[in-house]
C-alpha cells in the first residue's frame, strides 16, 4: 500500500530519530532533490536518493548544541509541511541563535520526490553559519 504525505514525514522523522538511513532511503524517490536556500554556505541543490543522509551531516557541522522542536505536521494529498524551531549555537561566533523553519516535500506514489527548506531568518543563518565549507557533495555521486 503506497503511503500518504502524512505517513511519510511520520516515517521520514522516526526513521532520522533512530539514524534508520536505509529506511529513509526505502521511502526517497531515486531522483528525490533537496532545496537549501541558495544564501547559505551549505544552500542550493542536493539531489539523489541519499541527499538528506549526506547533507545533514554537513549543515551539523556549522553547528554546536542543535535542538530541533517539530511544532506541526500540515499535509494535503501530494505535500506534507513541517513546521520547525531550530536552535543551535554558531561553530564561528560561539552565538547561540534560533529560527523557525518551513520544510515542504512533495510526495508522489508513496515516495517523497522534492523538499524545499524555509528558515525565517535565512540571513542571520548565514551570517552566523560563515564561509561554505570544502568536501559538500550536492550532485550525485
């Protein structure tokens, strides 16, 4: 049975809880493609199947003490948006910042296929985020 937008980000949350990344792959499109903010050092286009397992590790790095609260899962029959408030305080700066974050994936026969990623404060994110880092690896591989 193909799965709803709902069950894909319950499954997608459960699955980055218990570092299930075989998991999270079982319910990611082959040609699935995250979209960072293009203003940030770690912004733009990650694509491929394993996109989130390799660019989390990336965005983390930025960052000591991140707290992430899940306020709200919103979905319809192909989207399901979560709603976020991220605190973490900056490797560069030694600040501690927060901000909340929209993150909308499109959802096709059961598998997520696009994921968009808003923060309301994309520049204070960068700002305290800093240079891009060398060794990302956005396209497939």
């Amino acid at each position: 049975m193909t799965k709803t937008p709902r069950e894909l980000a319950e499954t997608m949350l459960g699955c980055i809880d218990k570092g299930d990344w075989a998991g999270l792959m079982a319910i990611t499109s082959p040609d699935y493609v995250v979209h960072e903010p293009p203003e940030l050092p770690f912004g733009g286009d990650w694509k491929g199947q394993d996109a989130l397992i390799r660019l989390f590790p990336h965005v983390w790095s930025y960052w000591d003490d991140v707290v992430v609260d899940r306020l709200g899962i919103l979905t319809d029959e192909n989207y399901f948006c979560l709603q976020l408030r991220m605190s973490m305080t900056s490797k560069l700066t030694g600040n501690r910042i927060s901000t909340s974050l929209a993150e909308t994936t499109r959802c096709v026969d059961g598998l997520m296929v696009e994921y968009t990623i808003h923060y309301h404060e994309t520049a204070l994110v960068a700002r305290e985020a800093g240079p891009p880092r060398p060794g990302a690896v956005k396209l497939e591989g």
